[in-house]
C-alpha cells in the first residue's frame, strides 16, 4: 500500500511540475490582454455575433470579455440584469452566444497548452478544431434562439463605455503575474488531489473494473480497449488523460484521430455530471433559482448537443477513413 501511494505522489507529482510553466502562460497571456484596452478592440472580431443574436449594443463588451476572463463577462450580465438594461430573455440569449469565445477562451488557455507540450501540433489542432465547432454550435443556438424571440434581448441599445485605465506596461505586467499566480495556486491545490485519485485508480488496477463496463460498449463502436482506459481517465481529468494518450501514441497503440475521438468521448462523460456540481449551482446563485436553472439547462442541453454532433461527425469520418 505504501508502494502504491508512493508511485500515485510521484507521477502526479511530475505530471503538474511539466503542466505548470505552460498553464502558468495560459494565465499570464489572459490576464495580460484582459487589462490593455486597445487589446479589447478585438470584439470586433464578434460584432457579427452580436449583430445576428441582436445584442449589438452590449454584445462586442461581453463576448470580448468572455473571450479573455468568463467569469467576468457572466458578471457583466448580472449587473445588466440587476439595473434592467437587458431581459430575462436577453439573459439566456447572452449566455448562449458566448458559446464561441469562451470555447476559444478554455481551449487557447488550458487545452493547446497541455496537448502541444505533450501530443504534439497535429492532435492539438484536430482537439482544438472540435471543441471550438462545439463552442460556435452554442453560439448557434443563441442566435437563433433570439431570433425566435418577438421582443428586443436588450432595453436600451447603447453601449457600455469601458472603465478601464491606461495602466502603464510595468503595473499592468505586476498585476497580471500577481493574478496568474494566485490562479495557479487555486488550480494546484484542486488539480493535485484530482490527479492523485486518478494515478490510485490506474496503479491500484481499480480502473480496470470501469473498463470491463464500457469495452462492450465501445466494442460496438469499433473502439479498442485502449480507447476505454483513454476515455475514462479523460472522463475524469483532461490533464492526466494526455499523459496517458502521449504514452499511447509513443507506443502505437492508438493514432492520432483515435486519440482525439477518445479525449472527446471522455468530455462528453465528464460534461454529464458537470450539470450538477458545477452549471446549476454557479447559474443559481447568479440569476436566483428559476432564471438560474433554465440558462443552466440550457448551457449544458446545448453544449452537450454540440458535443454528441461534433463526436458523430468524428466516427463518421473514421467510417469513411
């Protein structure tokens, strides 16, 4: 037992010394970008969203927002709310629309860093590609979404002017880092604990039994068992899950496209769960219980949705490969 402990502290250990330096930059770079205003004017790379999902006034703020720091930009909406400048309506329509940003957000962040430091430039592209069709399936939905709707999303059509300061270089470097760090620190002391569990269950041989379960399943799908000891691990952390693909791929076990299937199916798994400890409570305790559960369910029916098009086009294509 000792033995075994040993090893889960070790290998976690390594895994989050080497994903460290590069979700560190991933922090650095969105936190940089999100204190220089000029840096901002990227919005206008979501103008045609706003436009279309008819959020033209406060739609570039927020999906620029969205783009850098999530979180904020779901505040931006909760202040709109409180002073009645948007619907309730207006409320899911924005939260939907921000599917692709923040798509692009999570993926430019935390995925192509972990995946290009450990899988290489052609299964982090072919990764990236999937999650961020998904993310502009979301923001699909909200367009559409508000085009069903008879009245405006938005109470008044003028834009928000923008409060931040023209800090200088050196100030704007000092409080980034800062921030960096102390998401880190957060990451750390919820990522090791999480990595550990998942080296107990693979060096323990408890993993697999959850195996056993899903190989008949994913026999019918034409998956090997090595896509079912991927597809678990990735159903409960991405970060160990490319360790083990990295191992995988080195020995020929799966190829690239195999690999991306698996990561994805293992996020599908993941994003099941995700209703209830994560989307529901956070919507809840911004927009109160009704307004909270119906953009919860409709944030996680809509990203799932997009997950099971983006996951069938994938087997689609390993059918016809």
């Amino acid at each position: 037992m000792a033995k075994l402990l040993s090893i889960c502290v070790k290998d976690s250990s390594y895994l989050l010394l080497r994903l460290i330096p590069f979700v560190l930059i991933g922090f650095l770079i969105a936190e940089t970008a999100y204190r220089i205003p000029s840096l901002k004017r990227i919005g206008n790379l979501f103008s045609p969203i706003s436009k279309l999902a008819r959020i033209p006034g406060y739609g570039p703020l927020y999906l620029t927002t969205s783009l850098f720091n999530p979180l904020s930009a779901t505040m931006i909406i909760v202040e709109l709310r409180r002073r009645q400048l948007i619907t309730d309506e207006g409320v899911l329509v924005f939260a939907l629309s921000s599917g692709f940003p923040v798509s692009l957000h999570y993926t430019l962040v935390w995925a192509v860093p972990i995946c290009l430091s450990m899988l290489g430039i052609g299964i982090t592209a072919l990764f990236t590609l999937g999650m961020v069709m998904i993310g502009l399936f979301q923001s699909s939905t909200g367009i559409f979404y508000s085009r069903y709707l008879k009245g405006e999303p938005e109470i008044k059509n003028c834009p928000i002017e923008c409060k931040a300061l023209n800090l200088p270089l050196r100030r704007v470097l000092t409080e980034a880092i800062g921030s960096s760090i102390k998401g880190m620190i957060r990451m750390v002391s919820i990522l090791y604990p999480i990595l550990f569990v998942v080296f107990l269950l693979k060096n323990s041989g408890l993993m697999a039994g959850i195996e056993r379960v899903t190989i008949p399943v994913l026999d019918k799908l034409g998956l090997s068992s090595s896509s079912a000891e991927l597809i678990t691990v990735s159903s409960l952390n991405f970060f160990a899950a490319c360790s083990i693909a990295k191992r995988m791929f080195l020995e020929r076990m799966l190829s690239s496209f195999e690999i991306v299937l698996s990561l994805m199916l293992g996020s599908f798994i993941y994003s099941l769960g995700e209703l209830w400890h994560t989307i529901l409570p956070y919507n809840i305790a911004f927009f109160g219980v009704r307004l909270g559960i119906k953009v919860g369910l409709s944030l996680w029916l809509t990203y799932i949705a997009g997950k099971l098009v983006i996951i069938t086009i994938f087997f689609f294509c390993r059918y016809l490969s």
